[in-house]
C-alpha cells in the first residue's frame, strides 16, 4: 500500500489530502487570512508558513510522516514541458524559487514537497503542470513575428479526464482524439489528437471564449485603444483582463448558479451574457473539431461549470452534430495528482526529470548587445539566473567595457537582463 501526501496551494488556501493507494484518506482545505499572507513580501516567502501548517494538520490528525511513500504536488509556472509526472528536483525547484517563468501561489507546492520530501527521504513529484506544452508547431504561430501562442491550460484535469474517458470507451488514450473543455473560472478547450494536446487555447493569457472571469479573444485594434484611453499600468490591465472580465464584468457575479437563478427569475440580461458564453465556447469546439479534420473519438464537458445543465445543454445544441458528447463535471484535482504518483509508484510510468537547459522542450534565447549604449552597470549580469553574461575585454567609444554574452548557450531567453537594463543595451531574440 503507497501512502500519498497531495499539497495544492491556491493564493488564499492550501488544500492537502493524504490518500492509500486511490483512495483518499483524509483532505482539508486550509485558510490562510489576508493578515497572515501580507506579512510576506514574495509569494516564494510563504513557503515555511504553509509548510508548517501543513505538518501542524497532519500531525493534529495522528497522520504519522514516517508512513508516508512519496509527495505528490501542483506543478507551478514552470518551462514548457510534455505532460507526464516529473520528479521534484534542484533544477525545478530554482526555477520556482525565483519564479523564472511567472509568480503564483501553486509554485509553493513544489518547493514545500522538495523540503519535505529531503527530511523523510521520500520522492516527490508534480503531475501536469499548466505549462504542459505539446502543441504542434504550426499552432504556435501568430500573424506577429515575436508573439507567439502559448500552450497554458488546465492540463491537469484535462489529462485526467482524457484517461478517464479513454477508459470508459475501452480504448487506449494514445489512440483516440478527443476535444476536452475545462469549463471554470477559466476555460479552456484542448485538442487531444493520439494523447498529445496538440492545440489549445491560452486559459490565461486572453484566448478564446469569455469565461466567468476571463476576459478571452479580444479584437487587437480596440484592444490597443482601450488601453491608451486610460492611465492604466500593465500589470491592472493584466489583473482585469484575467480575473475581472467576462460574467462578473458583465453581470457583477462569476456564480453560474447565481446566474441561472436570476435567469430562471426571467433576468434578460442574465440570459443574454450566459448565452454569449456558451456560443464562444461552441465556436471554439468548433475551432478544435477543424484540427481534428472532423475525426473525433469524443467530445469531453469537464471542470466546475459542467455542472450547470443549462450551460452544457447550450453548448451542445451547437456542436452535437461534431461527435459524441461526454460530460464529466468537476475536477478532482488531488485524485489526479494522487494517480500521478501512484502510476509512476507502481511502476507504469517512469518518473520524468525537469531540465529547463536540456530538454526537447528547452527555451533558448540570443542575447544581442548594443555595446556603445552599455555604462558598465552589471545589474544585468547579477540578474541572470544562468549567469550567461560577463564584461568583454573591449572598450566602447565611452570608455566601458560593454557586456557580452559569455556562456550563449546556457541562455534560456528569459529577458530578466533586458528587462533590468535601464540603457536599454540588450535585446533578446527567442530562438
Ligand atoms: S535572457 Fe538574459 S537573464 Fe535570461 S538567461 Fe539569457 S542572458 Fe540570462
Ligand atoms: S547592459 Fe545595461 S544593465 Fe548590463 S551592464 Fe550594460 S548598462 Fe548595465
């Protein structure tokens, strides 16, 4: 029998469960007020607050830390990686720590398992990560040189409930091609061709349909004049677009139930905004479905909002006639994890190991310097976490010694130096 510790922090809470084997044993969801996290500068400086309150729970519920087999945790913001289960090691938890590739509270959960794991001598893993990239490469371009389409989804759940659909049908997830729609706060809609989620929509970033709280596609033109009509900073513009948009924007509520009260209550306001919803997000099953060329083993309603019938009953009066419908509301995602560990526990699938600088996967940048711009200032050599720059020996025409790029091909084109460079010496080109 494996015992299970499961940790998945959310940016107020801290849900942990503790299974044997599938089944879950206990689980708790643990509340942390606004006085207590305000304390903390970094979202990374909550790291040994919730990992004490975390032992403190288990302790206080007779759950014995020498019984536990391994620790499983919510992949964070990490490098583009396949899907799979990886194993929790330096090169992870360093990427986390500084939080190279965004700051959320879900990268606290690799960084308390890795400490934990360290003092039982245990494993620990994340399972499926929201960076979970196999998209194909025509997927990826956009009309504009330098943005390219980003594969961030609900790629925990959405496995999840693929291999659980894949199952049901008798047949080997590897086989079938399936469209999954994450309906929750965010929503997103991944294509699922032979097990690699092949295109999906950016569930973050403004792409696809409105959700309860996303903002989705928005038109490029109105976008830019919306935000040179204000004084808006980029990082408000951000937090609106991504947690202030959509029904709650429309409709002061991110409730579907809520929603469906008052439409029931014969709101046409209400109706209305739900039923724009539900068109977005048959359009983008529809998108999906062209990927496919029409070939569709399945198609999968998933998350919290699938459990509106109204919303489901909506979406498939557009887009029965793709395939065959499947809906699976809610998401379990501790199981999921839990199933994570346990597959690579039992010996069904071999542990992935995380190389940011190394894999198939791995970002790369090119540094080009403007030298005449540089003042000799090394913030930008101190900000790099790869340590790829150094002063060359020349001297520009200011007499400095600008900086060069001395190990090229360790640069993973994050753009810290650019960005802290305050001449606007260097520029990064993503290779
Ligand atoms: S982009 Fe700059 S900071 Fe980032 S790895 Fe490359 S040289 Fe270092
Ligand atoms: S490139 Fe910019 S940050 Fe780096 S040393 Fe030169 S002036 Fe300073």
């Amino acid at each position: 029998m494996k015992q299970i510790l499961v940790i998945n922090p959310g940016s107020t809470s801290t849900k942990i469960g503790v299974f044997e084997n599938e089944l879950q044993i206990h689980g708790v969801s643990l509340h942390h007020s606004t006085e207590e996290l305000t304390k903390f500068t970094e979202i990374s400086d909550q790291r040994w607050f919730r990992e004490k309150a975390i032992i403190d729970w288990l302790v206080e519920h007779s759950v014995n830390l020498d019984s536990l087999t391994a620790i499983v945790a919510r992949g964070g913001l990490l490098c583009p990686i396949p899907s799979g289960t990886y194993a929790v090691n330096e090169a992870m938890v360093h990427d986390l720590e500084l939080g190279l590739y965004g700051k959320h509270a879900c990268n606290l959960a690799a960084l308390i398992a890795y400490d934990l794991s360290q003092k039982l001598n245990i494993p620990s893993f994340i399972v499926d990560p929201v960076v979970v990239d196999e998209m194909s490469p025509l997927a990826k371009i956009s009309g504009t040189p330098g943005i390219k389409r980003a594969s961030i989804f609900h790629a925990l759940n959405q496995k999840a409930m693929a291999k659980k659909v894949a199952k049901i049908l008798n047949r080997p997830y590897a086989e079938l091609n399936l469209i999954v729609a994450h309906l929750g706060g965010g929503i997103s809609i991944g294509v699922h061709q032979q097990g690699k989620v092949v295109d999906v929509n950016n569930a973050l970033n403004g792409d696809g349909p409105f959700s309860p709280e996303r903002t989705g596609t928005l038109p490029t033109t109105e976008l830019i004049r919306y935000f040179f009509s204000k004084d808006f900073s980029t990082d408000t513009l951000i937090k609106r677009f991504s947690s202030k948009s959509g029904l709650v924007a429309h409709l002061g509520t991110n409730d579907s139930r809520v929603i469906v009260e008052r439409i029931q209550a014969g709101e046409e306001k209400a109706q209305f905004y739900f039923e724009a919803m539900a068109y977005q997000i048959a359009k983008e099953l529809g998108r999906a479905a062209a990927v496919l060329e029409g070939s569709i083993d399945s198609i999968v309603l998933t998350g919290g909002l699938a459990h509106s019938n109204k919303l489901t009953t909506l979406i498939k009066e557009y887009i029965e006639f793709l395939g065959p419908v499947i809906i699976m509301p809610g998401e379990n995602e501790l199981k999921a994890l839990a199933l994570g560990a346990l597959r690579v526990l039992t010996g069904s699938e071999r542990a992935a190991e995380y190389s940011p600088r190394g894999g198939e996967f791995m970002p790369k940048g090119r540094v080009i310097v403007h030298q005449e711009r540089c003042k000799e200032c090394s913030l930008c050599i101190n900000s790099c976490p790869y340590s790829v720059l150094g002063f060359s020996k020349g001297i520009n025409s200011k007499g400095f010694h600008p900086v060069e790029p001395m190990y090229p091909e360790k640069c993973t084109g994050c753009t810290l130096c650019a960005v802290i460079c305050p001449d606007v010496v260097l520029t990064i080109e993503r290779i």
